[in-house]
C-alpha cells in the first residue's frame, strides 16, 4: 500500500470514527431526555418509574465518549 493510499484511508477512518462519536452523543443525549420527560405524570406509578426504569444514569457512556474523543484528538495532534 503506497503511502497516499495509506493517507487516505486514515482520513476515511478518522471521518468514520468523528461520525461514531457524534452518534454515540446524540444516542447519550437521547436517553437523557427519556429521564426528564414527563409523560405519563398522570399516572399513579409515574414516580416509581422515574426512580427504577427510566433514571438511568449515563455516567459511564459520557466517560466512554470523553475518553475516545481524547485518544482521537491525541492521534490528530501526531500528524
């Protein structure tokens, strides 16, 4: 593989990992708004379900997205 080749494909790679990590932002984003919505508040379990099912945390996939964007800005910062 000649190096423009090589050039190429990298590019192609970092554009398909900065779509994955927006991607991964918006599915985070996403569960985050299930927790703060309030539909169903009429209901007598509503309580109880925002407690249990729908507050979740997403603590551990926002650290998983700061980690990969650091390790990604790290490498675009070697070229």
């Amino acid at each position: 593989m000649k190096v423009h080749e090589k050039a190429k494909a990298y590019d192609e790679l970092m554009k398909d990992i900065e779509k994955f990590i927006v991607e991964l932002t918006q599915h985070a984003d996403s569960i985050d708004s299930i927790s703060n919505s309030e539909e169903g508040k009429d209901s007598p379990t509503y309580y109880a379900r925002k407690c249990g099912i729908l507050g979740g945390s997403n603590f551990g996939l926002q650290m998983k997205i700061s980690t990969f964007k650091g390790v990604l800005n790290r490498y675009k910062r070697l070229k």
